[in-house]
C-alpha cells in the first residue's frame, strides 16, 4: 500500500476519533475527497518541477503514533529561545505537551487547535476564520485540512499585544519507526493587535520524520505580525510547509525563514493583501550541504492599490545540496500605486550544487514599481584574496565572505535574543567561530 492509499484508508480511523456531526468535520470530508482526487504533487506540474516526493511516499509512515514518551525540560532546551521567557505551545509527536508547554488567556488566546475545533466558545472566531485562506487547490493543504485536528490557535483581541513572544515547537521522539504529522495553526491577530510568533519542527533521533504543516495567519487593520521560522532539523526529516497570510488595511506582516536543515523542505508562502497601505515582507537564509534540498515558493497577490512588497532570499549552497527559489509576485488591474521588490541571491561553494531561482511578475497595472531578480554565482576570489592578504586565514576568510552576504537578512528580525540565536546557527553551518561577541 503507498502511502496515498493508507492515508484514505486511515481517515475512516480518523473520524471515529472526532466528532463527524460538527460543522468542521464538513470541510474535512471535502478535503480528503479533493485529496484522493488530486493525490501527490509529481514534476509534472510546474509548481513541483524541481522537487520531487517519490521517495517519501514510498515510506511506511505510521498516521497516528502509538505511543508517546515524556520529555523532560532539560533534554530540549537547547531548541527554545531559554535566553528570554515566551510562551510556548509544545507538541510531541503530535500530542500536546501540557509538561512543556506555557500558554495563556490573559487577554489573549493562545491554546489549542484541538479546543478551538471542538469548544464553543470558539466558534465565533472558527467559522469565520478555519480554512477561509488556505488553497482549495494545493493537495497537500487539502490532506491537512482533512486531518485537522490539533496545533497552535493563537488569538490576539483589538489593541492588545502578548507580553512576550510565542513560540510553536513540534517534537519527533523517533518512537515509531517512521511518523507523518500534520499540524494545523490558526492565527488572527486584530485591529490594532500584535504578534510575534518563532515556530520549529524538530526530530530528536535519526528516524525518519514527514510533516505536512498548514498555518492560517489573519491581520486585521494596523494590525503587526513577526513570524519566524527555524528550520534546523535532522537529514532524516521532511517538512511541506504551507503558510497562508489574509491582510487588510494598513497592516504590517513579516515572516523570516532560517533553513538550515532538513532532507527536504519544501516551503509555501502566500500573501493575499485585502485592503489598501498594506506592507507584506518575506526574507530568508539557506544555508545547505550533503544532499538537502530546500524549495521556497512565495506569492504575493496585490488585489488593492497603494501597498508594498519586499522579498529577499539568500542562499549559500555546498556539496550535492539543491535549492529552488519561485516567487510570484500578481498584481491586479486595480491595484495601481503598488512598490513589489523581489529578490534571490544565492552563491555555489560546489560544483555539485544546484539551484533552480525562477523570479515572476504578473502585472495588469500600469501605475507600479515592480522589480525583480536573481544571481547565482560564487564567492568573489579578490575579496577573498584582500582579506587573506590581511592575515586571515582561507577557511575564515570564505565564512566571513558568506556571513556578510547573507547578514542583511538578520537585520529586519525584532527579537535580539533570536538575531543572536540566528547567528550562531549560521556560524556553525559555515563550521567557523566568526569571532563575533555572540
């Protein structure tokens, strides 16, 4: 059986789990049929030309774990932000972590998917908000759906703001001998309302690990959101991720993706701005080597006038690693006044690298300011001869070359303590002490 077909026939075990007469369960009928439809992703489509999931379906996933083991504080604080206090919404091995985790409801919601889909005093905010931006068409975002059930809910009321940042992290104990999860996240911050959210998926053994991740993120008028991914895993975990953003007037929305380990990551970024004045920022580092492979594919979808787009991707690829880099950038016919920067830099330091960058722009206006574009190439010998010629050896010369290529990045990320974090993860990708007061 492949793994398409024990996911339909795992539903059925599913739904004796869940209440199938609540409103939600609806929708996640719907999804597993537009998945058993759709199926897999192939290189067929143009979307998925450069990543390829044969492999991973070929693998006996277990759907549900079957058992799992307490963490203990100690064994895992090296993969939480412990240089500042947050709060922190943990899951092992898809199972809420009460031990591990600390959430809130002063003045805020942040809690559980799980309480949010089944309590009803949440569902004012669930049937607004549950499954109204993420893509009907995207198959995988459909087997989430069908599978939702537990996750982070974050809910952030008018003119408040969380007295610390949030984190979302997702344990793999290895326990089973392969295990596919699919969390869902819903986040709506509201008028006025801000937000600060880091989030990492991490396996703690050497099993294999696949996560088909969906994020629902909802920003009100002048509402601020900071999103911050750490993908830093083990080169036996696979993650799809898949992030849709709803703004509307004057909002501000940022997310920063750090990728920096994993077999395969795959990450959808999609903006849709709904309304006018709205700022969308999308940056991230990717720094690879042995035979990961990242795939970032970014849309931003500019519907009404007077709003900005920034994107900037850097990439340092080594040894048998692949990258692919598509942004879309659409702008509609109305949506005059529109500022949209795209831009992915990436740099080879092994002629068995590869990277695959495709910039797009679709613009029906003609009152824009629109750019695009890409590099690919390697470090620059005279730079590296300059500061070898000023007593530096090679080895740290190339690492302070690639540091300084991708910092521009680091500079937009608004939490000091996860900047520094950032940066020692970065020197350790590039094997050298940068010598920097981290």
């Amino acid at each position: 059986m492949d793994l398409k077909d024990k996911l339909i026939s795992s539903f059925m075990a599913f739904e004796s789990n869940v209440d199938i007469d609540h409103p939600v369960h609806d929708v996640r009928v719907e999804a597993m049929k537009n998945f058993e439809t759709k199926g897999f992703p192939n290189k067929k489509l143009e979307a998925w030309k450069y990543t390829s999931l044969n492999s991973l379906q070929k693998v006996n996933f277990s759907i549900f774990p079957k058992e799992v083991s307490a963490l203990e504080y100690k064994d895992v604080k090296k993969y939480f932000l412990h240089e500042m206090d947050t709060y922190k919404i943990v899951f092992v091995d898809g199972i809420y972590s009460s031990f591990l985790s600390e959430t809130t409801h002063d003045g805020v919601d942040i809690c559980l998917m799980s309480s949010a889909l089944t309590k009803p005093m949440y569902k004012p905010v669930i049937d607004v908000y549950f499954n109204k931006v993420a893509s009907n068409d995207e198959s995988l975002t459909t087997l989430n759906t069908a599978f939702s059930r537990e996750g982070a809910y974050i809910y952030i009321p008018k003119n408040k703001m969380p007295k610390k940042p949030v984190e979302i992290v997702h344990f793999a104990t290895g326990n089973e001998a392969s295990l596919m999860l699919q969390p869902r996240n819903l986040i709506v911050v509201e008028e006025n309302a801000e937000l600060q959210v880091i989030e990492r998926h991490q396996s703690l053994t050497s099993n294999e690990v696949l996560t088909n991740c969906v994020t629902e993120i909802f920003a009100a008028e002048n509402a601020i959101v900071d999103y911050y991914k750490v993908q830093n895993d083990t080169a036996s975990s696979s993650l799809i991720d898949n992030t849709y953003i709803d703004q509307k007037d004057k909002s501000v929305v940022k997310v920063h993706t750090f990728s920096f380990g994993g077999k395969l990551t795959r990450n959808n970024l999609n903006f849709y701005q709904n309304g006018e004045y709205i700022d969308s920022t999308m940056k991230g580092v990717t720094i690879l080597g042995e035979k990961q492979h990242v795939d970032h594919h970014t849309l931003v979808h500019h519907i009404e006038p007077n709003c900005e787009s920034h994107q900037d991707y850097k990439g340092i690829y080594g040894e048998s690693s692949t990258g692919v880099f598509n942004g879309k950038i659409i702008v509609d016919k109305i949506a005059q006044k529109t500022n949209a920067f795209q831009q992915n830099n990436n740099i080879l330091i092994s002629d068995r690298a590869t990277i695959n960058t495709k910039p797009q722009l679709e613009i029906f206006a003609d009152d824009v300011k629109c750019s695009h574009g890409c590099t690919i190439g390697q470090l620059d010998e005279e730079a590296l001869f300059y500061l070898q010629s000023r007593g530096i050896p090679k080895k740290e010369a190339r690492a302070l070359l690639m540091y300084a290529f991708a910092n521009n990045v680091l500079e937009s990320v608004r939490i000091p303590e996860l900047k520094t974090r950032i940066n020692k993860l970065i020197a350790n990708k590039l094997g050298v002490n940068l010598g920097f007061d981290l």
